[in-house]
C-alpha cells in the first residue's frame, strides 16, 4: 500500500503534486496543493520541493528525503519539521 493509499484509509484529503507526472498530480502546482494544508509529506527531492519558505503555513513538514534544511524550520514559529530517509 503506498503513501497517498495509507492516508485516504485513515481519512486524511490527499493533495499530490509531481512536476515530472502531471497525470499523477491533483493540483497544477505546489502552491496550490500546499493551500489550506495542514501537513506536507515530501517523497522526492525535485529542485522544486526544496525552498523551506513554501511550507511556512503547514503544522507539519515531513521530509521523507531529509532534503530540506532543518535548521530553516524555527522551533518556535512554523511547522513542525520531521526529517527521516536519506538525502540525496
């Protein structure tokens, strides 16, 4: 069972955005797919994904490609920054 499947099962909206797969995407860009979220779940590091600015309004980021810099992310403002997998 993939990601976007696990989410829908535990009743979570899924918005997907894929440049390199339009077909696959939901919205036409990652502006519009991050508005009105509440959490970002990173699968792939595309030079797109990667400016920590564009999360600013989530509560939570999930770095599953430990892309982003974490040291961006304030622990006091923003959201929540979870890095996990292997960068690169």
């Amino acid at each position: 069972m993939c990601i976007r499947d696990r989410l829908k099962a535990k009743s979570a909206v899924v918005r997907i955005f894929d440049p390199y797969y339009p077909g696959f995407s939901t919205h036409k860009s990652l502006e519009d797919t991050l508005a009105n979220s509440q959490a970002a779940v990173i699968v792939t590091a595309h030079k797109e994904f990667l400016d920590e600015t564009l999360y600013r309004t989530q509560k939570v980021v999930l770095d599953g490609r430990n892309c982003l810099d974490k040291l961006k992310f304030s622990k006091s403002e923003g959201p929540v920054y979870i890095g996990i997998g292997i960068a690169g």
